[in-house]
C-alpha cells in the first residue's frame, strides 16, 4: 500500500475577463424595469471585488458549457512532467451539471478526448471538488491507481440571468438592509455566485523538481442526521422541514415555482452555519491532536461571504483554535465564490505564488450548506 499521496501541481481557468461590480447587471441582464436596488447592499456585504461568467459580456451568449471549463483547467496542468493522456483516474465534482444525465465527469473525459481510463463523478455542493479530491487521494492511497486528475467546477451565470428571476419585492431590500445574512435568498444569489473550475494533478511521487503538497489527511463529516436542507434546488422545501423534488410536480409548476432555481433557507443557514461547519467538526479535530493551531502555516477558508470571515474566526476560537487572520489565505475578492471550485482556485494561487517554503503546512476549510457538511484538509510542502 502506497503510504503518501502528492498533489504535484495546480491549475485553475476563469473564463473570459474579470467582471466588476460595475458590469455584474449589464452581463447578467437587468431584472425588472430598473437596476437592483439589493446589489451593492450585498456587493459590500460580500467583498466580492470581481469575478467572472462564462458568458460573452457583447452578446449574451454562453462561452463555455461547465465539462468545457473543467476541461480547460485539466488541460493547463503541468505538461513538462505529465501528459494527461496519462491519466489513470479522472474524478471530477461540481454542483449543478451541464445536464441530468450523463454524468458530468463523463461529460469532461469527452472533451477531452484522452484515453480510456477510470472515471468518476462526485454529487454535493461545495463539498463536490473536494470529495472529489479524496476519492483521487484514497484510489492511490490504497494502490488502485498511481495518478488522478481530480476537479471542481461550477457554471453558476447559467442558473443566474435575468430571465430566471423576478423583480425583487421592496419590502426584501428593506429586511437586506437589516439583516446582510438574507444575501443567501434566491433573488440575491445572483450577486454572490460566478463560474470557474480548478484541477490538482495527484500522484504517489512527489515531483523531482519544485515543490509538491504532501496530503497528510482529509476529513468530511455530514450533520445531515441532525438537521433539514438547508440550500436546494430542484425542490420546494415543505413546512415539516422536507423536500419534495421536481418529479412530483407538473411542467408548469417547475416553472410557476421556480422548481430548479438555487434556494437557502437563511434562518437557519445564519442559526447553524458556524457552529456545525466551524466549532464542531474543528474542536473534534483540536482534541484528537490532528490540527495544532500553532503549526499552521496558511489556513485556506472557503467562505461565500465576507460577511462570514469574522464569525468564521469567533467560531475557530470556540473550538479552540486560534489562527491568527494574518496567516489566513484567500482570493474571494479577486476570483469570486465558485463553490466547488474554489478550494482548487484558492490553492492554485497560492501554490505558483512563490510564498511556500519546504515545511509549511496548510490547513483548507471548506463548508457546505445544502445540509450541513464540511471538510478540512491539512496538507505539507514537500
């Protein structure tokens, strides 16, 4: 049995140029009569500088399906030591597919047009890209593969243009202002979401020149035990706290409700989000000896807003690990809340950055709502 797994290079692919807060409206089109009134109340809740759609910002029209930005980011991994005609395992994870069937990784090996090999597709929400890296990390752990190519990717601007949403009602500006957490509501996802995939390339080599992340573990724990769904789509979340699923509705309903339109139960992802993604799973971890605060050397967070980062850090406390915000590495601002994709992305940048010295470790945080799941990652430089 193989006893170290390496992610030997990353790479990440945001389509077409930035988009700034100015743009957002004019690319995804206006809702309405006249411009949001919620936009920049929540643009300064989430510190979201820019971020980018794979939309043409001339035309309107889609640039790139979510198998094609996933394939874009496999094909920027590092071809001076590795072909991906080389490919052994090809896992890949994202949120909402291109289609119900086939799959999406099927979807990516057709793309890219490489040789047979093993492939497989992980089902979440931001947990997506990062089952997908441990499902890549356990296949050469255990021997059954040598190589993976593992992604997250999400083609969120398709969910997101102006024809899919109604006119928002003042009275949810009025209790935005209030409360910023409301963010997260249907009508406002679509300041907060953008595309992008990222790919890590994992072997059970480390590479021979350059550096190489050592993955020393990967935890994911699910709360879905305790607690209902809490973000959903495809789905109309009934008062008892249960989903009842677009197949039980009609054609017109799907449209009449908005059946397939990415929802967030906000009272509860504001009641729970910190304690069941943060202080729990990570004072687990602090008392089992698997993280020592004072070992780290960067802390990657996923958050979806910078709305969060504070009560991110009250909940680390609470679980008994201080990691002081000076040592926290995070490109929200700059590349977007990509969901999936945002771990690769956040790990892309800091891994061609040059910052990273032989010995540093780094801690990777990734939430998820849907139902209340998280993963940490703790990984070495080699």
């Amino acid at each position: 049995m193989n006893k170290k797994v390496y992610i030997n290079d990353v790479q990440a692919f945001l389509p077409n140029e930035a988009v700034s807060n100015k743009q957002i409206e004019s690319v995804l089109g206006q809702v309405g009569d006249r411009p949001s009134r919620a936009k920049n109340l929540i643009l300064r809740s989430n510190q979201i500088k820019q971020r980018y759609y794979a939309i043409d910002p001339e035309t309107g029209s889609t640039t790139h399906t979510n198998a094609q930005l996933t394939a874009e980011a496999i094909k920027r991994l590092n071809s001076d030591f590795f072909d991906i005609k080389e490919i052994e395992l090809l896992a890949c994870g994202t949120t909402i597919a291109d289609q119900l069937l086939p799959n999406h990784a099927l979807m990516v090996h057709g793309e890219l047009k490489i040789p047979s090999c093993e492939v497989v597709a992980l089902a979440g929400i931001c947990l997506a890209g990062t089952m997908s890296l441990k499902y890549g990390y356990m296949s050469i752990l255990s021997g059954q593969s040598s190589n993976a190519v593992v992604t997250g990717s999400e083609n969120a601007s398709a969910m997101m243009r102006a024809g899919q949403f109604e006119a928002e009602v003042s009275s949810k500006v009025e209790e935005l202002e209030r409360q910023p957490e409301i963010a997260f509501e249907k009508d406002f996802l679509r300041w907060m979401l953008s595309d992008g995939a990222g790919a890590a390339l994992l072997s059970n080599k480390k590479n021979d020149h350059g550096i190489s992340l050592e993955i020393e573990w990967i935890e994911q724990k699910s709360y879905a035990n305790e607690l209902d769904a809490c973000m959903y789509a495809g789905a109309e979340k009934l008062e008892n706290g249960c989903l009842k699923g677009w197949r039980e509705y009609s054609t017109q309903s799907w449209l009449d409700k908005s059946i397939f339109s990415v929802k967030q139960d906000v009272k509860q992802l504001n009641e729970n989000i910190v304690e069941y993604t943060v202080t729990r799973p990570l004072r687990d971890l602090v008392t089992s000896g698997k993280v020592n605060p004072d070992e780290i050397t960067y802390f990657l967070p996923h958050y979806s807003s910078g709305y969060f980062r504070d009560r991110l850090y009250q909940g680390m406390l609470e679980a008994n690990c201080d990691i002081p915000q000076e040592r926290w590495f995070t490109n929200l601002s700059t590349k977007g809340n990509t969901g999936s994709a945002s771990i690769y992305i956040i790990l892309e940048e800091l891994f061609h950055s040059k910052q990273l010295k032989v010995g540093d470790t780094l801690l990777c945080y990734v939430p998820e709502s849907g139902r209340f799941s998280t993963a940490f990652m703790q990984l070495k430089v080699v």
